[in-house]
C-alpha cells in the first residue's frame, strides 16, 4: 500500500472540484481505515490460534469475512 500522504496529495492535484475532492478523500480514509481495522483483527486472532493448536485443535481455514461498521464494511 502507498503511503496515503501520497495518494492524498495526487487526489488534491487531480481534482479540480472541491467537492468531488473531499468525496474521494473519504473513500480513501474509509478504505485506508477499514484495512486497518482488519490488520489489528488479524492480530488479535493469532494468539487465539496459537493458543488452541496448544490445545491440541487444527484450524482448517481462514475465510475472509466482512464486518460492517459506520463508515461501511
């Protein structure tokens, strides 16, 4: 993933309407979030599945899954 600074600044320049600006700024923050968001699930998963093949139990697959939030999924 680019750096969003990066992507903020070629949005500003590629835009010329301020309103459509501020739109895909959103949806870039909205997206941007929403990866994040999804990393730190991923890193509180991994010690429960740590802790269960401890126990003796075989995670057979980890299918994605879509969580909605306020600012979409």
């Amino acid at each position: 993933m680019k750096p969003i600074i990066t992507e903020m600044h070629q949005i500003m320049k590629e835009t010329p309407d301020v309103l459509a600006m501020e739109e895909k700024l959103q949806q870039l923050m909205y997206s941007w979030f929403s990866d994040l968001v999804g990393e730190a699930l991923t890193l509180l998963d991994d010690p429960v599945s740590e802790a269960k093949k401890d126990e003796g139990w075989d995670v057979e697959t980890r299918d994605a899954r879509t969580i909605q939030f306020l600012i979409g999924p």
